[in-house]
C-alpha cells in the first residue's frame, strides 16, 4: 500500500479533489494498526499527508503569484471549503487512532506528545468560538487596513509610511509620523471595544478546556513544553538588565550623530551616514547570483540547494503587478522542495528577506530526508527553533556581503549595512519584552486586562522600563495605546517571544562561527535535519547554542553585537 503517490507529478497533484484523497484516509483508518504494520502505515499516512500539504501550499502559492487569476482563488476557495474542513477531521481521526494504539515508534516520541497534547485541549464546543475569534480578527483587520493618511498628495499605508520614517530630514519624518499616529488614535475606541470581545472569548475558550486561564490554555495550544511563564518573566528582566543599557548607548550616539538633544521616535531608523539608501542590485538576475555566491561561501551545499531552486522555478523574487506582497518560504512536501516569495525592488531589505528565507529553505531541504510528515512539516517544527534556522543565516552570511565575495557592496556599504541589521536586532528585544510582558499581565489578571485604560497605564510602565530612550514628551496618548498597534497581541496572543528566543540562539551560532566556520555550519546543519523530533533544548544544544532566558547567556550576544558595531562604524 505505500509508494502510491511516486508517479504523481506536479501538473498531476494541482488537480487533486476530495474524491481522489478520501479513499487513502478511508483505507488508512480502516487498516489494521499493530507492531508489524506501523511502519507502512505511519509511511502510506506521510504519503497521503504530503500530498495534501503540498495541493494546498502550491493552490496558496499561485494565488500570491498572481492576484488576479481568478481561476487559481477559485481553487484555493475550494479547497478551503470542500477539501481542507475534510482532511484536517480525517487527519484527526488517524492521530486518535495512532494514540489510542498505544505503539511507540522510534523518532516519533514528540510528534505524539505534540498529538497528545492536542487532544488534551480539543474540545467540540470551542469549535464555534474559534470562527467567532476568526471573525474579530477579520473585524480588527479591517480597522487597520482602513488606517491610511493623506501623504504629499497621495493615499499611504501604515506600511508606505514607515519609509518615511528613514528620510533624512527631520521635519519631514516628524510630519510623517504624526499624521500617521493622529489617524491611529481615531480608532482607539474601537479598538477598545474589540479587545474587551477578544478577551471575553478566550476566558470562554480556556474555560472549556478545563484550564484556569487562557495562558494556560494557549501555553498548551502552542506546543511549549520546554518553558514555562516564569522563564519569560526571567528572560525579560535579563533583557533590561543586558539589552536596555546598550540600546541606551545606541541612542546616545545617534543623538550625537543626529545633532539632536531628544530621542523621538521618528529618530530611530534614519542611516546615520547621512547617504543616500543602498542600491544593492539592479536585476533580479544579478540578486540571485550574488546571493548564492554568498550562500556557497557559507556552505557549498547551502549554495548548491540554492541554485537548485533557480534552475527549478523555484525562486519568485521580483515585483511585479498583481503580486501579493510581503515575502515567505513554503514547503512542497510530496516533491520535497521549498519555494521562495518575495518582493525585491532593488534595497537592502531584500537582501535581507532573502536571506532569511534562505535559512528557511535550508531548513526544508535537511528536514526532508526525515521519513515522516509529522517529523518535519511546518507546524512540527517549533517556532523558536525555525526562526534561528533564518536569523542565523542572516548572520553567518553577513560576514560576506562584499564585493570582494561575490557579494553586493562596497567595504564602506557592508558595514552600514551590517549596522543596520544588528542594531534592527538589539533595538527588537525590549519591544519584543513590552509585547510579551504586557500579554503576560493581561492574562494574569483578566478582569484589569478587560478595562482598556488600565491597559494604557501597564503598557507605559512598560515603555519606561524598557525603552527609556526614547522621549515620548507630548505624545504620551501615542505611547500608552502602542498595544493597539501591535497585532499579535490581538490577534496571535502569546505568539512573538519566539522571535527573541530565536534572536538568542542565532547570535549564538554567530559567535561560533566566527571562531570556526566549518564546525559552527556543521552543527547548524545537523540541527535543521532533526526537523521536529527534538525538544526544543536538544534542537539548540545541536546547533551548538543553549536555550537560554539568563542575563549571562544574553550579555555575551549583546557584548558580540555592540562591539561588531563600534568596529564597523569605523568603516564609514
Ligand atoms: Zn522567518
């Protein structure tokens, strides 16, 4: 019964239905599940699996491609409504199944506490409320779409305006930025009235499953075996006491560079050199091989996947009209090959994406050669270990980004941009403890986290313990309602200090391989292919950096990114 799917080609799979896939999960919840038929099963169930990841990833992908192909939305929507309700009850069933076997199969152990641990929480009831915090999160989405401002005589985006944000003129930032937060306020009302809805729900939700809270709750829902709250809290007094200091350095010699005596916030993003942005390439073409010379530099084999990639269409970086925007890397489970999904109009920042996506990518292609689907598809691999796949590359890439490599720049130009990455990096931590610490309060003491004012009060408390740099005198209103702006609070609770765990352990594999390369990429490799069958400990301890929430383990990365940054400024 396995190898059913070998002969299926791509043009083959797009065109898959229901009635093609329900006879596999049908024989599959049928067959008898015993010590000797496990493996063909647990291998005929990937089959199956990869297909169906793979028939929705390639209908999500050409519709991002191309908006405006009307016929590939109406095959997304149909598997949205038709297909995806159906395989995700007939996956269920095989992982109740599975566990209710009681079988153990080697390098399956976290999958099924992953399993376990769903089926803890899953209850029937809660299956409405979910399409109602769907349906608030449409509503919260429309709020924030519609906050555009009138900016020299054309309709901008919150997004559009943030370049405004490094133009080099003061006055002309500060403008910028007012408009834009005078428009955010208007809706701070609303905003209001929905967060009290949100946070009526989820006391609902973890009520349901029996759990005393809603971070209880979500705690289980996202899969955090290896932390716990407390170690948050730890994490973020380790980042006051090692990242607020040198961010506070940071901004005073931006204010000394700047001319200026208070730090605004419209202050933190303009290039201190006082140069024009870089231009690091003026083709895609020209993109694309500079990036996999700098890829083979790292690893020849980082750089052969990369090429790889091109050769096979499977590189989309270019903007181009009816694109989606933003930029990601998706897995092809049956042909097990990623996708990259970009926007590149010729800045840094692309470079930077794809880089990143990069790291991504690599990740897909160790982690394939895992036997199973739920070893390494994308929700088995835990986020705090996924993004140190992309953040570390984007520093164990950095060191060649000159042309001198195969690279984009100048000496001048890498080290400006190098600055500006690490400093991106240190200036995301104590905004990443706001975000955190202040959905750890609100959840802690639900009744005061329902009254939006006392929400205002904690978040400014919070803004002063960790970004006492900047000076905020005068728009105190634009301060205390910074949660409103942050969507993941509303709509992705719990979700971001992922970000800042990542951060740690990339900077980590960073310093390695600045004493060995070789060893440094080898372990980091050697961690990706452990795809999800590792606890979150063991993934970083393979990489050759620890989990960590000590102020010790974030000084040592905090001393790397500072001094990099005072040796690299000598450069401009
Ligand atoms: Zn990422």
């Amino acid at each position: 019964m396995t190898d059913t799917f070998a002969n299926l080609t791509v043009e083959k799979l797009i065109k898959l239905d229901w009635v093609q896939l329900e006879p596999h999960y049908a024989a599959l919840e049928k067959a008898d599940l015993n010590k000797t038929t496990i493996a063909d099963w647990l291998k005929y169930w990937t089959e199956v699996s990869d297909v169906c990841d793979e028939l929705y990833n390639r209908l999500y992908v050409a519709t991002s491609v191309n908006t405006a192909d009307t016929d590939a939305q109406k095959r997304f929507d149909h598997f949205m409504e038709k297909i995806f309700p159906r395989a995700m009850a007939a996956e269920q069933k095989l992982k109740e199944k599975l566990l209710a076997s009681g079988l153990v199969v080697e390098g399956f152990e976290i999958p099924l506490r992953n399993m376990r641990a769903e089926a803890e929480i899953f209850r029937e009831v809660n299956l409405p409320l979910f399409v109602e915090e769907e349906k608030l999160g449409i509503a919260h989405d429309q709020v924030m779409g519609a906050q555009t401002v009138k900016w020299q005589g054309k309709e901008k985006t919150v997004r559009h305006m943030e370049v405004v944000l490094r133009e080099l003129d003061r006055e002309t930032r500060k403008k910028g930025w007012e408009l834009l937060a005078e428009r955010q306020l208007a809706d701070r009302e609303v905003i209001n009235r929905q967060w009290v809805e949100y946070m009526e729900l989820r006391e609902r939700i973890a009520a349901n499953a029996d759990l005393p809270d809603y971070r209880s709750y979500r705690w289980k829902d996202l899969m955090r075996f290896d932390y716990t709250p407390a170690n948050c809290g730890t994490f973020h007094d380790a980042i006051e006491q090692a990242v607020v200091p040198a961010v506070q350095r940071m901004a005073e010699r931006r204010m000394k560079a700047l001319g200026i005596e208070r730090l605004r916030y419209y202050d933190l993003f303009v290039d201190l050199s006082g140069k024009p942005p870089l231009k690091p390439f003026s083709s895609v073409r020209e993109m694309k091989d500079k990036a996999s010379a700098i890829f083979h530099h790292v690893l020849p084999q980082f750089g052969t996947y990369f090429d790889q990639m091109g050769a096979e269409g499977l590189l989309d970086l270019d903007n181009r009209k009816n694109k989606a925007v933003g930029g990601y890397c998706i897995e092809f489970a049956h042909t097990k090959r990623p996708f990259i999904f970009a926007n590149a109009v010729g800045i840094h920042d692309d470079i930077q994406t794809l880089l990143h996506e990069g790291g991504h990518s690599f990740h897909a292609f160790e982690s394939f050669k895992l036997p199973y689907f739920q070893q390494r598809n994308e929700s088995a691999i835990p986020m705090e270990f996924a993004e140190v796949a992309s953040m570390a590359m984007e520093y164990l890439t950095s060191p060649y980004l000159g042309g001198e490599s195969g690279g984009f720049y100048s000496e001048a130009d890498t080290a400006r941009a190098r600055v500006d990455h690490i400093e991106t990096d240190l200036r995301f931590w104590p905004y990443m403890a706001i975000v955190d610490a202040f959905q750890h309060w609100v959840y802690e003491n639900p009744m005061d986290g329902k009254d939006p004012d006392k929400c205002d009060g904690v978040w400014s408390a919070l803004e002063k313990r960790f970004r006492p740099y900047i000076d905020w005198g005068g728009y105190e209103d634009v301060m205390m309602t910074g949660w409103q702006r942050k969507d993941h609070i509303h709509q992705a609770p719990f979700y971001y200090v992922e970000y800042g765990l990542a951060l740690l352990g990339a900077v980590q594999i960073w310093k390695n391989a600045l004493e060995n390369q070789e060893q440094a990429v080898s372990a980091y490799r050697k961690a990706l292919a452990l795809g999800g069958t590792a606890t979150l400990p063991q993934l970083f301890e393979t990489a050759g950096a620890h989990f960590a929430f000590d102020a010790g383990t974030l000084q040592e990365a905090v001393n790397l990114m500072e001094t990099t940054i005072l040796d690299l400024e000598k450069s401009y």
